[in-house]
C-alpha cells in the first residue's frame, strides 16, 4: 500500500491552501480588471527589476512587447496582478519619444504654454521621486545626485528643462531617462516648476 | 496822355469784370474737391479698419487649420497608432545569446559559443501566457545541442494566482529560475553546484501555482509545485555501484511513478530586500548508469529512494551595490534493494556574489565564493571568482571573469580559468 509521508502531506496541504485561495478571490484578471497607475508602476520597476538584472530602458521596447514581457517577469519576480498593470503603465508611457508637436504652439496654443496647475514638488513627487529618490539623490545606479550644486544643477534651466523635456542619460549611466520622465501629461510649465525645485535639493 | 490813362482803366476795368466770376467759381470747385477728399479719407479709414478686422479673423482660421501636408503626417500617426492597438493576443520574443572564450590552467584556450537560448511569449489577453525557452548550444565536437529548457502554459486565476502546467525552471532557490540568463548573470560562470548537474534542481515538469501578495506593509511571493520529480544516475566502477549524481531536468515521463513536491517561499521586507526559503521532497530513482570501468550488471528493481531538498537565499540591493547569497541541499537516501543498491549522498553547495557598479561609469566589479560539495571528491570545489564588467548597454555586457579554484589535485574542480563573455539578452 502506498503512504504519504509527513512531509508529503504538509506540501499537499499547502498546494490546496494556494488552490483554495485561487478560486475563492473575485479579483479577475481578464479584461484589464483595473487600470494600471503610472505612478505605481514607476515604483513597482524600481523596487522589483534591479533585484535580479540591470534595470532595461523602457525605450527599448514597444508598447506591446511590454505588455508581454510584464506578464512574463509576474511569473518571475512574483509580482501581482495590480503591480504587472501598474508597471505596464508605467512602461508604456515612458517608452514615447520626445516629437515635435505636429501642430505648434505658434499655430494652436494647447496646455503648454498655460501656468502649472502642480508646484515643482507635486510634479516631482508624482513623476520624478520614483528614480531620483525623496532626497534627490537617486535610488538607482546612475541616477545623478540633485544634492550637490555642481552636479547636473550646475547647468542653466534652459539646459535642465530640455533635458526633461526630450529625455537624458546621464553619463555612466546605463539607462536614460525617458522624455518627461515618462509621464507624458506634463506640460511645459511643469517642467520649468520641477527644475525650479530640483535646485532646493542642493540649498 | 489822358487817353491812354482812360484806356488802361478800361481795359483794367473789363478784366476785372472777367475775372472775379471766374474766382468765384474756382472757390466752389476747391470746396466741392476738399469735400471729396475728406470722404475718401474717411472712406479709407473704414476701409482700412476691416481690413485690420479681416486680418485678424485670417489670423484666427490660420491658426486653427492645419495643412495637407500637416493633415497627411497626422494621418499617418492615426493609421500608426491604431495598428496592434489591442489585439486578443500577442506575440512576444525575447531571451539571451553569449559568447567568449574560455581558458583553463591544464588547457588549450578555446572560442566558445555559448548559447543562444530565444524565449516565446504568445499572450492571449490577460489570461493566458504560453512560454517556451529553447536552448541551442554548439559542443566542443561541433554539433548543435538544442533542448526545451522550458515549455509551459500559464493560467493567471486572478490578481495573486496564476497556474502553471508543463516544463517549468525549478522554482527552489533564485538561481535556476531568475539568475542563470548569462545577460543577468554577473560573472561568466554559473556557481559550483548551480549549473545543470549541481546540487539545485534545474526543472520539472508537472504543475505549479505562484504569485505574490501584499504581507501588511511587506511583500511576499511563492511557488508550489507537483511534478514527475528527477532521476538518479549511478556510477558502476567496475566492481560495485556508487550513486552519481541527481538528474533533476524535467523528465517528459515519470519512469518509477513518483512524485515531488515542493516550493518556495519569498519575503520582501522592503524594496530591494527579499529572504526566501524553499523546499521538496518526494521519491527519485536510479535510471541510468554511468560506466567507469568493466561492464555493468543490468538494473532491476530499483528502489525508491528518499528526496529531499531544502534551500535558503537572500538578496539585498542598495543603488549601485547589490549583495547576493544562496544556500541548496538535495539528499539522496539509501537504496537497500534492487541491483544498484548503495548508499545515499547528498549535494550541496552555497554561495556569495558581491557587485559594485562604479558611479558615473559603466564598469561594474564582481566577486563570488562558492563551496560545492558532492558524494565526488573530484567534483568538489572551492571557488574565488573575480570579475569586471562593461555595461555597453543593461543588457549587453562584456565580462572578464577570472576563477581560483580549489579541487582535488588533477581534477578539473582545481584548475583555475579565465573566461571572457560577451552576452546579449533581448
């Protein structure tokens, strides 16, 4: 007659723990249950990526080729699936190019050119604190150091919003980051308040 | 005199008379032209102020219209972006390729292919996902080694359970299922018993439930597992059998109708931080026998022996200096019947990896100790590895890794190596 050993009979009792609790939830993946956070994801690829591999450039794949790969790295990192919607958003933003608007500000005027609805700090604490770190002083390898004056700060604000605007790898660094930080929403008047209050990092 | 003073007033007389009418009327046609005048300059003052009224309105149109030119570029972004917007499945591929050259202290230096192992994803919405890795690999006579390193077809159940059926990489420890890809790899090599005759499982086949959760304010993530469990090779000596090895790949049958269970559990206290412990057990018996010397005697009711395997790991990362370490033992127990009877054995090996990436370059430094320990003298070992790398890209890197090795005397386990890779994961 065949036995089940103790042991046998504890990982029986976990698989049906896992089985159990895997039917009796109502949260549903199909069909996008809920909607991916940007700022979330940007957390999420923090947290999570560099744990195993060097952290990949979110430009270095289409929107698609993300949705994939997040699905696959929630089997590996065991991720859930809130995180693997929120790193998707995150991902898929921040992969856009910096492009000249087809239609200029000259010839249509748009959200641009208005004031900023955000201080600097909201900007920075929705869009920027998730690689540059509640300090400025980065969490990520390569991440510039905002505390010192003779960093990046040293150079004009015209310079620092361009960089924002269109994107920027800092030297050394593996990665760049991606233009307006991936957060696609921010206008030009967000930018220059985000610039204006890196430089409190470094008073 | 008179005369001619008479004649004077005449004629000065008749001029006058001619000329005052002729002023009177000129006077009127001064003040008709003025009149005429001051109405055209007023006429052009209204004219010139629609005109500057018109401007602005062309202005305005101008600025809200756009060209064909303009409506031909926008076009083509409309087409661009409605194509795989959302389609009900997705085709992905990914994976690794390396390359070096290897060279051993009692060998010739030699170019190495590496591998070339792509990965599929083909992802119907956000429900299934089958993925499949390949492994093509050129061995030392020239032939093409391709194998199934993994083939499985993922059920995501709901936000913290996805299901797993099929051949998967051994969810025990981190090693075999997140760190073997030679792009994330740090060093060159994998670690002593961590490769695919070591002492950690490399895959199984059978099904597996995993997935992460939130733990209060920590995160934590699991993997359980049912499977045909591995094989065992025995070694025949040319006088009695000695166990050899586990052969713990995911077999495509299970010979000896025994399965292992087993699983990993993981915890994140924070980000950047993550403790896991994994275990399993089951039954595995001798298949294969690996002849050293003489001629071996047939297998014949074999038994089942003991499986176990029990492993820790722990990984921390802050900025640019990440700290790794993992700890696997599998144990075989003794068989006392069937034709290759013989004691049990176990493998286990542990390891430690440093990495620093250099601020402000793309130079990153590596060192590992590894302590292999098997039922073999000749595979024990004892390793330093050192290692410098270059990040041309996250995920293409050039490796110089040097390996101090320490086995028994004349086994390779003790020749030192040097190794250097190129490796491309995409």
């Amino acid at each position: 007659m065949k036995t089940i050993n103790n042991s046998s009979k504890a990982l029986l009792a976990t698989m049906l723990t896992v089985l159990a609790m895997a039917f009796s939830t109502t949260t549903q993946a199909d069909g996008h249950a809920k909607p991916g956070d940007f700022t979330r994801g940007a957390n999420v690829w923090r947290d999570n990526c560099g744990r195993c591999h060097n952290i990949r450039d979110a430009r270095e794949l289409r929107d698609d080729q993300w949705y994939s790969t997040a699905f696959h790295m929630r089997m590996r990192g065991g991720l859930t699936g809130q995180e693997t919607r929120d790193v998707i958003a995150f991902l898929t933003s921040s992969n856009k190019p910096a492009r000249k608007p087809i239609i200029t500000d000259a010839k249509a005027p748009t959200a641009s050119s208005k004031a900023s609805k955000l201080s600097g700090k909201a900007v920075y604490n929705q869009t920027c604190i998730a690689c540059h770190g509640a300090d400025g002083k980065g969490t990520l390898p390569g991440a510039p150091d905002f505390s010192s004056a003779k960093g990046p700060l040293s150079q004009t604000d015209d310079i620092l919003v361009k960089h924002v605007t269109d994107g920027f790898q800092s030297p050394g660094s593996p990665m760049a980051m991606p233009a307006k930080g991936g957060n696609t929403a921010l206008t030009d008047a967000d930018i220059r308040a985000v610039v204006k209050y890196l430089r409190s990092f470094s008073k | 005199m008179n005369h001619s003073k008479k004649f004077i007033r005449h004629v000065l007389a008749i001029a006058i008379s001619i000329a005052l009418p002729t002023v009177a009327s000129a006077d009127a046609a001064y003040d008709a032209l003025k009149q005429q005048v001051e109405m055209m300059q007023k006429q052009l003052a209204e004219m010139q102020k629609a005109l500057e009224k018109q401007q602005v309105k062309v202005k305005e149109v101008e600025a809200n219209t756009i060209s064909r030119a303009e409506a031909k570029e926008l076009e083509h972004h409309v087409n661009a972006a409605s194509e795989w917007k959302d389609p009900n499945t997705l085709i992905h591929m990914s994976g690794y390729a390396d390359i070096g050259y290897t060279d051993a202290q009692d060998e010739d230096g030699s170019f190495v292919v590496g591998a070339f192992a792509p990965i599929f994803h083909f992802q119907y919405k956000d429900m299934f996902m089958l993925e499949s890795e390949l492994e093509f690999e050129v061995e030392d006579d020239g032939e093409t080694k391709v194998a199934l390193e993994y083939l499985t077809i993922d059920w995501f159940v709901n936000d913290y359970v996805a299901l797993v059926g099929g051949k998967f990489l051994s969810p025990l420890g981190q090693f075999r299922q997140n760190l073997h890809p030679s792009w994330i790899n740090k060093l060159a090599s994998a670690p002593p018993g961590f490769g695919h005759d070591g002492a950690a499982p490399v895959s199984e086949a059978g099904l597996q439930a995993r997935g992460g959760f939130p733990l209060g304010n920590m995160r934590a993530n699991y993997a359980v597992y049912i499977g045909n469990g591995p094989e065992l090779v025995t070694e025949w000596n040319g006088t009695d059998f000695e166990l050899d090895g586990i052969d713990a790949e995911g077999k495509g049958a299970d010979r000896d109708g025994k399965k292992a269970w087993g699983g990993r559990f993981g915890l994140i206290p924070f980000a950047g931080l993550e403790f896991g412990i994994s275990a399993a057990t089951g039954k595995a018996t001798v298949t294969s026998i690996e002849v050293t010397a003489g001629t071996a005697p047939a297998l014949a009711n074999e038994q089942a022996r003991d499986y176990d395997v029990f492993g820790i790991d722990a990984a921390w990362q802050y900025k640019s200096f990440a700290l790794r370490s993992e700890y696997v033992k599998s144990k075989i127990g003794r068989a006392t019947t069937g034709a290759s009877a013989s004691d049990g054995g176990q493998w286990k090996s542990w390891y430690t990896q440093a990495s620093y990436l250099f601020p402000t370059t793309k130079f990153e430094g590596v060192t590992r100790y590894t302590d292999f320990d098997s039922p073999q003298d000749a595979r024990d070992q004892k390793q330093w590895a050192f290692g410098l790398n270059y990040l041309f890209a996250s995920n293409v890197i050039g490796k110089i890794t040097y390996e101090l090795n320490d086995g028994q005397k004349g086994a390779i386990a003790d020749d030192n190596r040097w190794l250097v890779q190129m490796a491309y994961g995409f």
